[in-house]
C-alpha cells in the first residue's frame, strides 16, 4: 500500500477484510478526506494517510489496525504513567502500528512508524477477546497505548464499549492529536486518560513534531470538560522544550484552563529515533518540579531518572 502524499510513502496492498473506518468523506473522487485527526489526510486509492494504518480501499476508508494488535501486555496502572487512578492495580495495555505526529524524538518508534504487511497480518483479536484477557488477568482496566491509539480509534470505541459492559474502566495514552468530530465520539467512552504534551510552542510541534499545539490543548480542554480524569506527560528535552519560559507558560496554561491538583508527568528524555542530544539532567526535572511546587501546584511526578 501506499502512503498518502500528504504524509509518508508506503505501498498499500490489496485487503480483503479491512474494517471499515469512521470520519471521512469522498472528495476529488476516488480520492478521500480523512477527519480523524488534524491532519485531515487527502488520500489517494491504494494509499494511506500519514499514519499509515488508514487506507483508501476503492473510495472506502478502512483500519488496517482494526483488530490487529502488535504489542499486548498486562502493566501496573502507574507505568502509563496514571498516579492518581485506580492506584496498584494493573491494566490490560495493547497497541498497533502507526502515528499521526512524526516527531523525530520518538521513543516508541517501531511501533508508530512500523507498518503492517496487509497480506500477512497478526492474529485478529475482537474487542471481546480482549475484555476476557483483561478479566483472565485480572485487569481493572484497558489501556490504549504504546503507539497512538487516536489512528486506531474505531477499535478503541468498539472495546471501550465491550470493556465498560463487563464493569472494566478505560485508559488512553494519547497526544491528543485529534479532530473534535472523532473526540465526541471517542472522549466520552474513556474514564481517564494521560495526554503527552511534547513542547509548549507551536514551532516546537511544527519542526519537530510535524503537527500544532493548539489541537492538543483543545483536548486537554476537552477531556477536563467531560469530567474524565486526566494526567498530563511532558517529556523533557535539553535545549528543546525546557526553556524557563516554556515551562513557565505551561504551568501558567494549566493553572487558568484546568487546575493545580492536575497531576504533571515531566519525565527525562534519552536519545531516541532520529534526535540524539543529551540525556534530561535530573537536576532539570528537580528545577521544573520545585517550580511548580513553589506555585502549589500539587501533584508533580518526575519519570525516567
């Protein structure tokens, strides 16, 4: 299969039982416009989006990540890190291939930017199955995670209804890189979610993360909104993202948009993916965390060191 000219280049392949995928409309046909994320995708027949999960099959879309997991395990609620939701239980993670963000600091990158072979892909797993997986482990909880569970949204609604009718809650890990048209219908499903703000500045999501800001904190906005719980990661990068002054605006965003009890994951960086400075100092992240204490702000949590 292809990818998209409006993202990557990836040849797609002929699929027989691609599920069919939400958020779309035809334009220039045969040709399609994704509404997943803000991407918007202009995709071609025999193509995907930027993601590479999303396909044009004959003027349809299709999830080639619909019920295909890649990564499947059972962690401690905390390693999503959630350190204030449902405390030393542990959660039913799964995640597939792709990404809508293409940030060259990634630290999961064989999974956002690895792609299935449609002609061979893993073993289909319903979203029933892995309510019972979850329920055999002993899970409270299903998470969303390990790449970005918004390319594989369809799946996560279908499970997220299947988990909640068996009494199970609802994780997302995310950046949060959205359309509001795929958030109403997705946001409300979860009971808590950790939204990974990768930089306070829209150069710093223009250049290295081929995306905008200002998507990611309107679901931020969104998901305080609807009452969900939620945590917020930011993985902090030397010379990048953790400047005094944007951190300083950060603090100053959540405390007029949300509150000081929201709990604030600032986790060290290691050199990943294509991005190979230094190693976050602790004592940055002791600095960020003082900070923010001295403006009572209540729940800071320092990851990765």
């Amino acid at each position: 299969m292809n990818h998209s000219s409006t993202g990557g280049e990836n040849q797609l392949m002929t699929a027989q039982s691609i599920h069919p995928a939400r958020w779309w409309q035809p334009e220039n046909p045969p040709s399609i416009r994704c509404h997943l994320c803000p991407r918007l995708c202009l995709i071609k027949p025999g193509w995907t989006g930027f993601c590479g999960v999303r396909a044009n099959l004959n003027g349809q879309l299709g999830s080639i990540a619909y019920g295909h997991p890649v990564s499947v395990g059972v962690d401690p609620i905390e390693k999503k890190p959630l350190a204030r939701f449902l405390p030393g239980t542990r959660t039913f993670s799964f995640g597939t291939f792709g990404c809508n963000l293409g940030c060259s600091f990634c630290q999961n990158d064989s999974l956002s930017r690895g792609y299935y072979n449609v002609e061979e892909l893993p073993r289909y797993l319903a979203p029933a199955e892995i309510v019972e997986l979850a329920l055999q482990h002993n899970c409270l909880s299903v998470a969303y995670t390990y790449n970005e569970p918004t390319v594989f949204a369809e799946y996560v609604i279908d499970t997220a209804n299947a988990a909640a009718g068996k009494g199970l809650k609802n994780v997302l890990v995310s950046n949060g890189y959205i359309t509001r048209e795929a958030a109403a219908d997705l946001y409300p499903l979860i009971d808590a979610a950790n939204i990974d703000m990768k930089g306070f500045s829209e150069e710093f999501y223009h250049s290295l993360c081929g995306g905008s800001l200002a998507p990611v904190l309107d679901s931020i906005r969104y998901l305080y909104e609807l009452g969900k719980h939620i945590e917020i990661t930011n993985l902090v990068i030397p010379g990048q993202n953790d400047s005094e002054e944007m951190i300083k605006n950060w603090f100053d965003w959540v405390d007029a948009h949300l509150n000081k009890d929201v709990p604030l994951h600032f986790s060290a960086y290691h050199p990943a993916y294509k991005m190979h400075v230094e190693r976050t100092p602790r004592e940055t992240l002791y600095r960020i965390r003082e900070y923010g204490e001295q403006r009572g702000f209540t729940s800071i949590f320092l990851g990765n060191i």
